[in-house]
C-alpha cells in the first residue's frame, strides 16, 4: 500500500468510528488492537496496516472490508453528515437506500431551483 492508501484507510477508519460513535478505546477492544496501533492508523500515512488488522477493524466496525479499501466516495466533498448518510444507505436494505437516494436527489433538485 502506498502512504496516501494508508492515510486514506486511517481516515475512513476514524469517520466510521466516530459517525458510530465509538471511541479509539472501545475500537480497539472490539478488534484486539491496542489503542496506539488504531490511533497510529488513524493519524499517520507510515503504519504498515495487515489485512488481517483491517478485517478485525471492518468486523469491529461493522462494515465490510471493501468498505476500507475501496475508495469509492473519494469525489465527495465528506463532512460528518455526509459520511454518516453514506454509511446509512449502505447499512440499510438496497431497494429503500435507492428509494431514498431517489428522494433525497429530488430535495437537491427543488433546492437548486429556489
């Protein structure tokens, strides 16, 4: 991995945890990590992260790996809230987090217009 991946995974590693809530403290507990590790994660670009540290955190998180590893919303301007509704459609059943995504696209639109 290169040190912009690593930056990337430690940051998506800390939105999730934080959009969940869950302290570095309790993360580490919930994946059998210690809490410099996570942090070192979290903050730096030169922790080397094996996957099976990612997985223990994935599960912790409950989020699937690719979740980490894909960096699929990198075009999106993420604050907290956006994060947190990302991390909502994708937890919730596919056919609603569409119907919702369609309504939310329409709210956007409408707004756009005022």
């Amino acid at each position: 991995m290169t040190n912009n991946t690593n930056l990337s995974i430690g940051k998506k590693i800390q939105d999730i945890r934080k959009t969940k809530g869950i302290t570095q403290e309790r993360l580490a507990e919930l994946s059998n990590l210690s809490v410099n590790y996570i942090s070192r994660i979290e903050r730096t670009n030169t922790q080397n992260i094996s996957i099976q540290s990612l997985y223990s955190i994935a599960n912790s998180l409950e989020v699937d790996l690719y979740t980490l590893l894909l960096d699929d919303t990198s075009h999106i301007k993420s604050g907290f809230n956006t994060t947190k509704l990302i991390n909502f459609l994708n937890e919730i059943d596919k056919a609603k987090a569409d119907k919702l995504s369609k309504h939310f696209l329409n709210l956007i639109e409408d707004f756009k217009e005022l």
